[in-house]
C-alpha cells in the first residue's frame, strides 16, 4: 500500500516540492536525498539517509496539525531529524530554506561524494573560501583569470607584512622597507629555483597576463621582430594576447600567422609543422582557452 502511494506522490509533486527538489537531487548539496521515501509506517518528502534527516513540505497555511506532531514525534524516538516547511515558505524564500537544510547537514558526516571530493582535490583545503557554499551547492569558483583566490598560507604572509613591516620596496632606508624588501626579492628567488631559470634577474613581477603580454610585445618584440619575421598564434587566444601583437605589426610589418583549433577544441601538432619556418620568432599559446 505504501509503495502505491509513495509511486502516486512522486509523480504528482507538488510546485512547492519541484522547487525543492531542484536542489536536492543529484548530490547537489554534498549528500544524497531520496523523494517520498519510506520510513517506518510514513511516506516522507525527502529523506537524506546519511544524515538521517527528513524534509517535509505541507500546505499552503501555517496551522498546527496534531498528526504531523505525533508523526514527527515517532521519527525523532527512531533516530530521525525531521525539517517541516509551507509551500508558500518553499516558494517565496527557497534560498532561506535551502540555507537552512544545508546548516543542519554540516552538522552531519560528509558523503561519499565529499569524502572522494576531498581525497582527490586536497588544494581546496588550502583556501578557505572554498569552505562556504554558494546557492546551496559547493562553491566553484571560475574566474581565476580577473581575480584569483588566495591560499591561506600566502593569506598568512600578506597579514604578516601589513601587521609587522609593511612599507614600500626599493625605496627606504628605515627597517621596514630594508626588511619588506629582502623579503620581496627572497621570493624572485625562490620562484627562478622552482621553474628552473638561469637566475632570479629572469624573473619580472607584472600585475596580470595582460600587462605582462604587452611589456613582452613593447620590449623583446619591438627590439627583435622586423618585417618579414613570423610569429604564431592560436586560434583561441584572448584578445590581450592579439591585439599587442596587432599594434606592433602595423608599425613593424611582421606576419601573424594562426594555428587553428579542430572541432574538438584540440590543437594538432601537424598543423603546427606547417606553420613553424625558419621566418617564425615567436609562438605564443595560451595554457587553457577561456
């Protein structure tokens, strides 16, 4: 009997459990729901079995209903958290209800998903951002190209610097710069150890990728490219890795050539054969297209 009407409820939900239902499918806020699930001699809304918990989601009128308070009363002997919302509470503040189901599951033991989330991307332990969520789901963040996150140890160095010794570089006498500095060229050091370079003199700080693509284009292509050389381009570069290079060929007259990306979204190295002559300077790629 109660397999029937848990069939009947499912495919006849309710707006407000549609709504719900958006964000509770699928793993989306780390653990596994079921929809009108049995538990004991109940069919539930939603049922969450790694955290036990239950959501229900009742009419459209706030009144109190003596059967949902026995129900609720057996549930909770059985071990079983029970959240109990209106509809119209679903509709008009679904992000307040979801902010609130997903608080009563960090109370909880992650899933598995989060266990196998966790054991495969350890760096995100590194960021603290990445601790909260955003829209009931886990927080993914996507534009590291305009503005990147920061780990908490180079969190740690920047509020070290502002609390013990900030000042500018290169240009006092007085121990806060003299410190500050030693401590900003330590780094160009370390960062020529790490990717192999000749010395810490080959390292050059710049804003963004942006500014850095225009001093390359302004100082090593001015002095080395004339007409008739050759650079090489993708087809699936951002424009600030273009547009430099356009500006300095209308006062130079070298070539642009471009590599183009298949279907797929791949470069072929074959088509790159045919491009690179003994004409070509420079090849200028993009590590992923955005």
């Amino acid at each position: 009997m109660k397999d029937s009407i848990a069939s009947k409820l499912r495919n006849n939900p309710t707006d407000a459990e549609k709504c719900l239902w958006q964000f509770l499918r699928m793993d989306q806020l780390g653990f596994r729901f079921r929809r009108q699930h049995k538990i004991l001699d109940y069919v539930v809304d939603f049922y969450c079995p790694e955290a036990k918990l239950i959501v229900e989601v009742d009419g459209g009128q706030h009144s109190d209903n003596k059967d949902d308070r026995t129900r609720d009363a057996n549930l909770h002997k059985s071990g079983y958290k029970v959240l109990r919302y209106w509809n119209n509470d679903v509709l008009e503040n679904t992000s307040g209800v979801i902010s609130d189901i997903q608080k009563n599951l960090s109370l909880s033991q992650p899933s598995p998903s989060q266990v196998r989330e966790r054991a495969n991307n350890p760096w995100r332990d590194d960021f603290p951002i990445f601790k909260q969520g955003m829209n009931g789901k886990p927080l993914a963040y996507l534009d590291s190209g305009a503005s990147a996150q920061k780990p908490k140890v180079v969190l740690d160095a920047m509020m070290s610097v502002y609390e013990g010794s900030y000042a500018n570089i290169h240009r006092g006498l007085y121990d806060f710069s003299q410190r500050t500095t030693t401590q900003y060229e330590n780094v160009r050091k370390k960062v020529a150890d790490f990717i192999g370079a000749s010395s810490e003199n080959e390292i050059v700080y710049t804003r963004n990728s942006t500014e850095a693509i225009n001093l390359v284009a302004q100082s090593w292509g001015r002095q080395n490219l004339k007409e008739g050389d050759e650079i090489i381009l993708t087809r699936m570069e951002h424009h600030a890795n273009i547009v430099p290079w356009q500006l300095l060929q209308d006062e130079i007259g070298f070539s642009i050539r471009v590599w183009e990306v298949q279907e797929d979204g791949s470069l072929l190295i074959d088509d790159l054969k045919t491009l690179l002559s003994d004409k070509t300077k420079l090849l200028s790629m993009v590590h992923v297209s955005n």
